[in-house]
C-alpha cells in the first residue's frame, strides 16, 4: 500500500542549510513543518564549509552557538591569498564586532546534522530523509497545495499551506512550478580533490592564483580539500592532457603540495563542479517559494552561498511565521521575503562576476608568472582596509536577524 497523505502546515523540499535552518525556525515558532530530503544522509563530499560571522550570530541568537562551537572545526580569522609571489592579506574578520569574529571551516554535513539535533528538541519538527520531491500538487486555480515524493515505501503526498523549495541550484520545485531563471553567467569551473595535509604546511585561505591557475585549498583537519579554478566547460581538455600533466599544475601553482600530488591517482578522486550563477525574476507562486540556491544559484567565490542561504532562511521564518500560525499566508507575505533579501543577493552576485571576468577570467587565459596589481598591495600597507572585504564576506550586505519568536516548548 502506498503511504497515506501527510497534513502539515510547511513542507519543505531539500534539507541543505536554508532547508534545514528555515525547518528549525518556523518549529521553533510553532509551524508545523516538515523536510523532504532526497538522501539517506547529509554526507556528500565537496559541499561548502564556511561558515561565516552572519551564520554564527544567527546561531548565537538562537542560543546555539556556544553548543555548535565544541562540534569539531578549523577557524579562519583572516582572508589572505598568494598572487604569485606577493603574500597579500584581504581581510581581517578579527575587526568586526560580532560573538565568532572569524569563518569556521566545519564540514556541511556537520552542520546540518546539528541543525537537525536542534529542531529534533520541536515536536512539530520532522525531517524525512530519502524522500525525493518529483512534482508540485496544484488546486483548480493553479494555487501549489503540496508536493509527491518518491520514497522507499512508495509515492507520498504532502499537503501544505507553504510549500518551499530549498533543493538547490538544480531544483524540481522552481522547474515545475515553471518559475523563470535569470541566467547571470559564470566562466568557471571548478575541480574538487582531496591532498594529505602535514603539519608543517602553511594555510593560504583564500588560495594561490599564478601560471594560468587558481587553487583554494581548504583546511579540513587531517586534510586539504582542494578546488582547483578551470575554465568553463574545460574540464574535458585538462583530462585529455592527462592526469600527470594535472598533477604538475598543482604543483606549479602550490609547490608544497610535491609530495602528496601522487596521491591523485584515478580521475574518480576529481570531481567537477559546474559553476552557475543564476537569479529566479519571481521566487513565488501562490502557496509556493523557492529560497538559496534554488532562488539564486551562487559562484563559490567568497564561499558565501551557505551562508545567503541561511540568511534566506531567516527573513523568510521571520516574514511567514506568523500568517503561517494563523492561517492568513498571502502572496503579499512570499513577496515579502524576495523584496527583503534581493538586494543583497543582486549585490554579491554582481561582485562575484566582477570577480569572474575582471580577475579570474584574465589569469585563467595565460600561464605566465604573475605579480599582485598595485590595489591589492594597499591592503598589506593599509591594515584597516582589510575591514571592508571581511564585512561583505563575513555579515554580508543586509543582515538578517531572527525576529520569528518561539513557541512554549511541551513539558516532559
């Protein structure tokens, strides 16, 4: 038999972190809500892992944070990048004023398992996992009532009052609720591997950019998660060269990763990441919004994107909280939240495809040696510059603070 329908207030496609943060905050508040996620786990290698100061004061104001800190993680308190043989410190997050003056670099699997322990405590909380959202329930009128899901038990049906894609930069929500997708244009790609790490190795944060190369090499502990910049669409070409002919670009833009190069030894250990940078023109319908990737797919410059989406998260609890408690949701309301949260998003999107095409762009297209431009150098010479770069990346352009309220938690 198939799995009788599911009744709740908010059903939300996609446990990521703007899936799984919304999910907490409308429980806290009182919503009843569920998370519809595809996988069996959150465990998926090469997903983002910085978590930034906006991120963190988000958790402190839901009395998370000091509890989310003992989880294991690597801090970066400054953004400092090698242009070919110029040390070069961008920003410096010691310098805002904010409870986790820093980026903690934890694994995305982690963070969403703590997310899930903190809306396990909400009896209205409920994440259901290998429930992979395929299509959109519609009323007579074209209003989205619900969502089906393919299960291990069969085809379920989950009617809701809100239904909210969170699935990412390839969403089934947003493509069959027909929302229109903005296509901003990326010229990268990127690889994902693994090297050892030693503990000798010095961290370079931002990464490494000479000889036609980016590299940004992520602390993960006991190793480098490593993403190296290509051309878009070349992830072909450098195959075709081979994969000793990759290894020797590794090593030409990070010498200290000599000894450790050969342990890339089959091209299954490099895994490509299509770029995309996308906007939705409308992110609703009624009974229906699409929020983080699925609204605004970002490029990983700045690794921003987890934290846009909680950010998304927090306005969009913070608008349809209520109206969802009392049973009065309008399109008014959904068009609420992308009004609060486009210019923010417009802003970074723009940065990062100035980013793209004035800076990456240009390096990716020559293998010559290269020299930090004059700008950038103000940066070591002017220490207090480096507060403007660590606020756009570390809080970002507007904020969001939790305002949803929380309901009297059940006594035990």
């Amino acid at each position: 038999m198939p799995p009788q329908p599911l009744e709740v207030t908010c059903c939300i496609a996609g446990g990521g972190p703007a899936g799984m943060m919304l999910g907490l905050l409308l429980a806290r508040a009182g919503v009843r809500i569920v998370v519809l996620e595809k996988h069996a786990d959150f465990l998926r290698d090469f997903r983002g892992d910085t978590i930034h100061p906006s991120t963190m004061q988000v958790m402190d104001e839901l009395g998370l944070l000091e509890a989310f800190l003992t989880r294991p993680h690597q801090k970066v308190r400054q953004v400092v990048g090698l242009i070919g043989e110029d040390e070069v410190t961008i920003g410096d997050f010691g310098r805002l004023n904010t409870k986790a003056p820093f980026i903690a670099l934890m694994p995305q699997w982690d963070f969403l398992n703590f997310i899930a322990e903190a809306g396990a405590r909400y009896p209205n909380f409920e994440v259901r996992k290998e429930h992979d959202v395929v299509d959109l329930i519609e009323d007579d009128t074209g209003r989205v009532t619900g969502v089906r899901a393919d299960t291990p038990e069969g085809v379920l049906d989950v009617h809701a009052a809100l239904v909210v894609g969170a699935d990412g930069r390839h969403s089934t929500v947003r493509d069959r609720a027909k929302l229109e997708v903005l296509d901003i244009g990326a010229p990268i790609d990127v690889l994902w591997m693994r090297l050892s790490k030693r503990a000798d190795d010095k961290a370079v944060a931002l990464g490494r950019i000479n000889h036609g190369a980016l590299l940004v090499t992520l602390d993960r502990g006991d190793y480098w998660q490593c993403a190296y910049v290509i051309r878009k669409g070349g992830n072909e070409a450098v195959r075709a060269r081979g994969l000793p002919a990759f290894r020797d670009d590794i090593v030409r833009i990070a010498p200290f990763l000599a000894d450790r190069v050969e342990e890339l030894t089959d091209w299954e250990q490099v895994k490509l990441l299509t770029v995309a940078v996308d906007r939705l023109k409308q992110w609703w319908k009624p009974g229906l919004i699409c929020i983080g990737d699925a609204a605004h797919a970002m490029s990983p410059i700045g690794g921003v994107g987890i934290n846009l989406a909680v950010q998304d998260a927090v306005a969009a609890a913070n608008y349809l909280a209520a109206p969802l408690l009392a049973g009065t949701l309008t399109t008014a309301d959904l068009a609420e939240v992308q009004g609060r949260r486009t210019l923010a998003m417009r802003v970074i999107q723009k940065m990062q495809v100035v980013m793209q095409e004035r800076v990456i762009d240009p390096v990716l297209r020559s293998r010559k040696a290269i020299k930090a431009p004059w700008p950038l150098k103000l940066f070591n010479k002017f220490p207090p510059l480096r507060y403007i770069p660590a606020r756009v990346i570390g809080l970002g352009v507007r904020p969001e603070h939790v305002r949803s309220g929380e309901a009297p938690l059940p006594q035990s």
